[in-house]
C-alpha cells in the first residue's frame, strides 16, 4: 500500500512541474527597447611574416683570354706570313704580296713597260694591277741569259712597321714578291703563316 501511494505522490509532482512549465510563458522583450545586436566575432587571420629570398646573382662565364698573335721575335724583328698586305703609296693601295727570302731583289709584274726619258733621267711607265704607274728608273739589269735589260724602281713600301723606299725589278707577267732586300735584318719569314701583320696606311 505505501509502494502505491509513494508511486502516485512521484506522479503527482511531474505533473504539477510539467504543468507549471507549460503555464509559465515566454519572456517577450519590452518594447520600445532596443536590443543589442551582438555582431558574431570574427577570428584574426594572423597572416606569417614572409622574408624575401636572398637574390642570386649569375655567375658570370669566364671568357677564356684571347691569345695575343706573335707579330714578332723576340730580338724584334717582325714576322712575315708567306704572303701579306703591302700599301703602295703610288697606287694608294693595298696589294697582296708573296714574301720570298730566297729572292735576292723584290719584282712587281708589270705590262705596256714604256721607256722615256724627263729632265734628263730614265724613266719607265708600266701597268700593274690595272694601275699606271711612272717612276724613275734606279739602275737597268739582266734576268737569267736574256739579253733584254730590265728596268729597277723604287716604290714607297709599307708593311707593319716598316716603312721603305724597296727596289723592285720590273718583270712580264702579274703579282709582287718582296725578297731578300726587303726582309733583310728586318723581318723573318714563317711559311707556315699568312697575312700576320695588320694592314697600315
């Protein structure tokens, strides 16, 4: 009997909480009053300071030193190639020559050779590399058995450094050779080269 009557006081009060819980009614807000608007709170990005990578600056390639080209001996002289770049002052030019030490005279090939005499001197006019040229005969001389004289000149003859009045001996055919009375006590000849000293004027 006290099971029983302890069971329905139990249910007695939940159903007196419950009721008074359905009575009770919701709080309203006063009006006329404003009410706070409470913004939501936005979390702060903390952004990592980022530290500039240090510039690398390229390696420059080293250029390999040009080697500087021999020009002469070491007692001075200046090398020739077996052939180089003469300027003529008379035909103001520049002629390939063939540079020959075994030839004791320098020659120049020459065509239309007139003989004639000014003021008294021998003098010679010829065409060489389609140029004519006059000038006073230095000295006549025989070739080889032949029995025709040939006329030497002098022609102003600069090639590197050196700068000569050179004697050439006026033969048939094309081209010029300086020989041994250019090159002598001057110059050395390297066979194996060619056109070693720069061009001058």
């Amino acid at each position: 009997m006290k099971k029983i009557v302890t069971g329905f006081c139990v249910l007695l009060l939940v159903g007196c909480a419950q009721q008074k819980s359905i009575q009770e009614p919701e709080k309203q807000p006063e009006v006329g009053k404003e009410v706070p608007v409470v913004e939501p709170s936005i979390p702060e990005v903390i952004t990592p300071e980022v530290k500039p990578l240090p510039e690398v600056k390229p390696v420059p390639e080293k250029k390999p030193k040009p080697v500087p080209v021999v020009t002469k001996t070491k007692d001075g002289k200046l090398i020739l190639g077996a052939q180089e770049w003469v300027w003529f002052d008379e035909v103001q030019a520049h002629v390939k020559v063939k540079v020959d030490t075994n030839s004791k005279v320098s020659t120049i090939g020459a065509s239309d050779v007139q003989n004639f005499e000014r003021d008294g001197k021998s003098w010679v006019k010829f065409t060489s590399g389609g140029k004519s040229i006059e000038r006073p005969v230095v000295r006549w001389t025989k070739s080889n058995g032949e029995d025709n004289k040939q006329a030497v000149i002098k022609l102003r003859t600069k090639l590197g450094e050196l700068n000569e009045q050179t004697e050439f001996i006026l033969i048939k055919g094309s081209g010029v050779t300086l020989g041994e009375n250019f090159t002598r006590d001057v110059a050395v000849r390297d066979p194996k080269r060619n056109y070693v000293q720069p061009k001058v004027k």
